[in-house]
C-alpha cells in the first residue's frame, strides 16, 4: 500500500512529466526587429535591388515567429517602423518579402490590425 508521500512523490512525478518544462516566451522583439531589418535598409531607403542578405534576414525574422504572439509583435514592431517613413519607402517594405520569396503572416501596410494576425 502506498503511503501519503509515496502517493505526493507519484503525483509530483506525472505532472513533471504531463506539463511542460517552460513555456516558451515570444523570441521577436522590436529591437531584433530593427537588427533583422539593417541589411534591407540602402533598398528602403533608396529602392534598387533587394539584396540577398536583406532576404536573408527577412526569411530569419519570420522564421523566428513561431507562434502568435511572436507574429503578432512582429507585426506591431513593422507598423511602428511604417510610422516614420514616407509612402514610396512603405511600398519598398511591403514588396520585400514577395521578392524575397517570403510569405508575411500579414499584410505590411499602415492600417494592418495585428491583433488580428495569427
């Protein structure tokens, strides 16, 4: 027969084993967001070509959004950068990804609701 700590010790053993260790905290921060966004900038900017290492970054900083809320704040970080910059430089941003072969989990535009984007 099992005593109370044995019975404790098992149950403490199958919820260690059922839950998670950690759950996993949103990797995307606006700062990384800007860090990602550096090799694309001469092309925003300037136009001309998207180079290959701004797609490159591009295709990381999606990869890093792995879940909603990674996207999400994504998301909100772009629109804060759509904040500062004039029309032509926003068409620039928004046709990077497409010339990157790059699919956006949302559409890069000032009026993009991101608490919409899952």
């Amino acid at each position: 027969m099992l005593t109370s700590k044995k019975l404790l010790v098992s149950f403490l053993l199958i919820c260690m084993v059922v839950t998670p260790l950690s759950t996993k905290a949103t990797t995307i921060t606006c700062n990384t967001v800007t860090d990602k966004i550096k090799p694309c900038l001469t092309y925003v900017m300037y136009g001309g070509y998207v180079s290959k290492e701004c797609c490159n970054s591009c295709k990381s900083c999606l990869g890093n959004a792995t879940t909603t809320l990674d996207r999400q704040t994504l998301c909100s970080c772009v629109n804060d950068i759509l904040s500062t910059i004039t029309k032509k430089q926003i068409n620039r941003i928004a046709s990077i990804p497409e010339k990157c072969g790059a699919k956006f989990p949302f559409k890069i535009s000032k009026d993009v609701d991101c608490s919409k984007v899952y």
